[in-house]
C-alpha cells in the first residue's frame, strides 16, 4: 500500500438533499455566455458565438449556505446564478441524443467571477483563471437526483440579493440545453462521474458587497440562501 509523503487533501464533495451520502467532485467546468441577454449584457453577439467552456478547482466548491467569503484582490465581486449538473456517467464524444443519461441529478450554484480581474484578463489576453477560480468561487446547493426532479428545461431561474430580484431567466433560454452542453465538452474532455457543468447564468449579474443575503434557486430544483461574509 503507498503513501503520501504529506497527508492527502480531502476530497471536495457536495451534500445530497435528505440524504447523508454526498457527491464526491472531480472536476468543474462552466459555460460562458449561455443566455443571449447575459451575452448581450458581457457586449457579445449570442448567436455568433459556440459554446465556450473554462474550469474552476474542484475544492472551490463550497455549500451554498452559511458564509461565504469576499475573496482578495477584488473590488468588483459579481453573482452569476447558475443550473448545477452532476454527472453520475462520463464518456467522449457522447451523442447529445444520449447525453442526459449521463446526469445523475441537479443543484444551484453561483459562478462567483472577480469581473475586475476577468476585464484585465480580457484585456491583455490573459487567462481567466485567478477571475473565476479562487478559493470558493463555486457555491453550489444541495443536489438531487434525476429520480425526484428529472431533467429540468422549463423552469424559473432567479437570484435575490438582500430581498431585491437581481436576476431573473428561464432555463428554457438556454443557447445551449444541457444536453448540446454535455455532448460539446465531451469533444473536448473526457467526462467522468463527478464532475459538476455549471450551465451558464441568465442577465442581471452585478456586484455583490460583504453582508450581502443572496437567495437563489431554480423552480422545481432547490432554493439556497447564504450570506456574504
Ligand atoms: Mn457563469
């Protein structure tokens, strides 16, 4: 039996709505521009471009309740509310036909973004890692399995921040349904079980400030509410 030289990290999980059992995470991978009116609002044409994908570090996941940190380095910390979806299945090149037998279930996240950092990076052709994956960067909600909320398509998505509505979108305006989203990265990646796509956010992202109440959800998924610290 081998072992670490240091004491191995724990291993990122999310919690499993009335369950005990969690979801071990592999990887994370998020959809830029999703919506055409968030494209709209970045200054993008939604119908030109395809979809494009960009990681976060799987222990940026953080339960999307409690505190939650104001991250360093940034004077502009925006929400963008998102559709979770874990894959209980992997493969390449999957068939969109086929992609959403691939889903073991859904939860609600934010995709919390240092825009500041991410106009730089935009600017200067840099990376946007350090805008989009620092230490939780990646709030998610308890997830449930395709058995109790099946695959959902036409549903509210909306995030309230200290009881006002700041975004507010249906899933069913997605450029990309999850299953186009699903089969695109798998030419890109191998997926695998584990890993969390956060699907895109509708328009209405804005800046959020340390004691700010955020309460997000998808209808028919999952409501969150966490504060930020
Ligand atoms: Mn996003």
């Amino acid at each position: 039996m081998s072992e670490y030289v240091i004491t191995a990290p724990a291993a990122p999980s999310v919690a499993v709505a009335g369950s005990q059992a969690r979801f071990p995470v592999r990887r994370v991978f998020c959809v830029g521009r999703n919506y055409a009116a968030h494209a709209r609002e970045m200054g993008s044409d939604p119908n030109r471009e395809p979809p494009f994908f960009f990681t976060k570090p799987a222990d940026a996941v953080v339960p999307a309740s409690g505190a939650v940190p104001y991250p360093p380095a940034t004077q502009d910390l925006h929400h963008e509310i998102e559709l979770v979806v874990a894959l209980g299945g992997g493969g390449s090149n999957v068939d969109p036909a086929n992609a959403l037998d691939l889903v073991w279930g859904y939860g609600v996240g934010i995709d919390l973004t240092r825009r500041d950092l991410q106009a730089v990076a935009k600017d200067s052709g840099r990376p946007w890692d350090m805008a989009k994956g620092f230490d939780a960067s990646a709030p998610c909600s308890a997830l449930h399995p395709v058995s109790a909320v099946g695959h959902p398509a036409d549903a509210r998505i909306w995030l309230e921040v200290n009881g006002e509505l700041k975004q507010e979108g249906n899933l069913n305006e997605m450029i990309w349904p999850v299953a186009d989203v699903i089969a695109s990265l798998s030419r890109l990646v191998t997926l695998a079980p584990g890993d969390l796509i956060y699907s895109g956010t509708p328009s209405g992202v804005a800046a959020l400030k340390p004691g700010d109440r955020v309460r997000g959800g998808v209808d028919g998924v999952e409501v969150f509410e966490l504060q930020i610290a």
